[in-house]
C-alpha cells in the first residue's frame, strides 16, 4: 500500500556554496546535507522548474498532431524558480537579506550572552556588476562584502523518503517581499516573507536519507512583544502610526551566456526596490501630494529593537514617490497609500538594512 507524507514534515535545507558550476553541486564538492535548516509555510513551497517540450517542425510528418520521434525535452537551458514564505523568523532573515541584496558588513558582538551578530546589508549593485561565478565562501571569504552569495537547496518532500529529495544548484534570490500590516491579528499581524529563488540546475528524485538537516532556527518573530516605528522624512517630517508596509526587492535574474549543455555560465541581475506604505490622511502628512509631483528625495525608515542587541531591524529606504499618491478611506476617514522608488541617492545607500540576530555569515576556519 503506498504511503503518504505529512506536508508539514519536509525539510528544506541551504548551504552556501562557495563553487559556481557542477563541479560545486551537491553530490559534487557540496555536502549532501546542508549548513542551514529553513522553516518555512509548506503551503507555499513551490518549484518552477523551466522544462520545454518541443517538436520539431520537419515534412514528411504523418498528421497534424505531434509525434514522439520528432520531440525534445529540455530542462537545462533555462532559470528554474523555487518560492517559499511565511513568518520572517529573526535567525533566517539574513540569510534572505544577504542573497538578495549580495553586499554584507558583519559585527560579531562578543560581549552578550548568547553571541550575537549584526549584519548591515546594502545593494551590490548600486557600485557595480556581481560575479556569480567567484562567490562567497563562509569559511575562506574576508569579508560578505568582498564577494557576493550562491547557494544550493534541498528541500526533502518526503522526509527521508528514497526518492522524494530536489536540489537547486547555483541559486539566489529573484525576489524577496516583506510585509507588515500592523493592524491584523494573530500570526498575520507578524513581519511576514515570500521570496523566489533562482537557480541554474535542478535535480530532482534524489535519496533524502542522504541528507541531514541541522538544529532548525528559534521561533522568534518581529511585531510580537516589540513594536514596529515608522518615519517619514523629505516632503514632511513624520513619526507615527502606520497602517502597512512593505519592502519588495527584485532582481530580475537572466542568463548572461550559457555552456554546451544548456547551463548559465553566470547570472546577470537588472534590480529594482520598492517601498509600500500607508500612513493617516492628516494635517501633517497633506503635503505628501506636492512632494510627489515635485519628485523630492525621501527616506522611509521602519525600525524595531535596539542595535547589537539580537531582534534588532532597521530599514532605511530612500527615494522617490511614484505612481498615484492614493487617498482611500479606511475606517470612515482618508489614508495616504503610497510608494517609493529607491533611487541611490548622493551620499549613502538607497537601501540599508541593519539585523543582529544569532546567524554568523562569515564562518572563522
């Protein structure tokens, strides 16, 4: 009798992988069992692998209808896609940050107990074109500014099942969505993610008793006993109550060239950062509508926790308004729905965003 699997029993996993092509792979120079365990909604564990199923167009056919003989499967060529969300967990989010935005600074901050880390993340883009093909080893790398991240995935359906196990090689992320709408209850009311990843490789039906899964993270969310604060800065000058927010940053990955057997050779990013937010309608924030059509610079910041100490989050996001500046209503009054293109400004960066957690990315040898 065939045997079904609890859902909520995968496993997904991901190392670092400090080796761009198969020779790198999991099975190749990277351990089948991963340095990371992730937690995340098994409801939204979805792979997108690029498979095409073409025939060729040739005379002599026998009808109008497609023919085995004459038709090809192609699985290597393409960007296959794999998307996981849920609660933003303290202990994971760099992890997400850092292959997203590519560019770390790390403090280790030795004097607390537990020992604890703050990472400050930045776009690699802004200053220039990442080499995915030289990435960032954990164990060797001086710095996680110096060069940037790859992973590989295992995500184990199945739970140790002999053939249930899919790897993604050579992997970052496409996209990556914080959410926070402070007025929900219950785990909604909680920083919430989706993120997709990218990868040059798949293979799938793999042993998952191959691999082993360390010690998940602690669950430990952001807006449960500390409070989000929101500011404005620019146009007006505002500290205050907020209705939502949300962080979206997209990479937009392609293939830059590919080998003979249809693999990227590299991936090249073209990222865009957008920041959505609603705030009160008031006598304080009524000049909002000029600062958009003006186009003046301004910075959003949502913060929690105090730096160096783990649970800290702080986002620095500037640049301008776009699009429509909408007045909704929301509870019988008007609202302000907006959003902000991070442009890199002068001085500083277009986004910042500052984490301590327990989660070291540069691993002393």
């Amino acid at each position: 009798m065939a045997v079904d699997y609890l859902a909520r029993k995968s496993n997904v996993g991901l190392s670092f992988k400090p080796t761009w092509g198969s020779a790198g792979d999991i099975g190749g120079t990277l351990p089948a069992s991963p340095a990371k365990t992730l937690l995340v909604d098994p409801a939204q564990l979805k792979p997108s692998i690029a498979l095409v199923r073409e025939e060729l167009q040739l005379t002599s056919a026998a009808g109008l209808m497609a023919e085995a003989a004459r038709s090809i499967t192609d699985y290597s060529s393409g960007v296959h896609r794999f998307s996981v969300g849920g609660t933003v967990l303290r202990d994971q989010l760099p992890l997400f940050l850092f292959l997203s935005l590519l560019k770390a600074t790390e403090t280790d901050d030795t004097v607390s107990e537990p020992d604890d880390f703050q990472q400050v993340f930045v776009p690699w883009a802004e200053t220039g074109i990442p080499d995915f093909t030289d990435p960032f080893n954990p164990a060797s790398s001086a710095s996680p500014n110096t060069k940037v991240p790859v992973c590989s995935l295992i995500v184990d359906y199945m739970a140790g099942h002999n053939a249930g196990a899919q790897f993604f090689n050579d992997a970052i992320i496409n996209s990556l969505n914080l959410t926070l709408n402070v007025n929900n209850s219950g785990i909604a009311r909680f920083l919430n993610f989706t993120a997709e990843f990218a990868a040059a490789n798949v293979v799938e039906n793999r042993n998952g008793t191959d691999s082993t899964f360390p010690t998940a993270p602690a669950i430990v969310t952001y807006n449960n006993a500390t409070p989000f604060t929101f500011t404005l800065a620019g146009t007006v000058s505002y500290s205050g109550c907020f209705k939502t927010y949300g962080l979206s940053i997209n990479n937009n990955v392609t293939t830059d060239c590919r080998t003979t057997g249809g693999r990227a050779n590299n991936f090249r990013i073209s990222p865009e950062i957008m920041v959505d937010f609603t705030i009160p309608c008031n006598d304080t924030t009524d000049t909002l509508a000029g600062g958009l059509l003006a186009g003046t610079e301004q910075t959003i910041t949502l913060s929690t926790g105090t730096s160096l100490s783990p649970g800290y989050l702080n986002i620095v996001a500037k640049g301008a308004l776009v699009g429509n500046l909408e007045r909704i209503i929301e509870n019988n009054v008007w609202v302000y729905k907006g959003q902000l293109k991070c442009e890199k400004p002068a001085s500083g960066s277009m986004l910042t965003v500052t984490v301590c957690s327990l989660t070291q990315l540069l691993v002393t040898p």
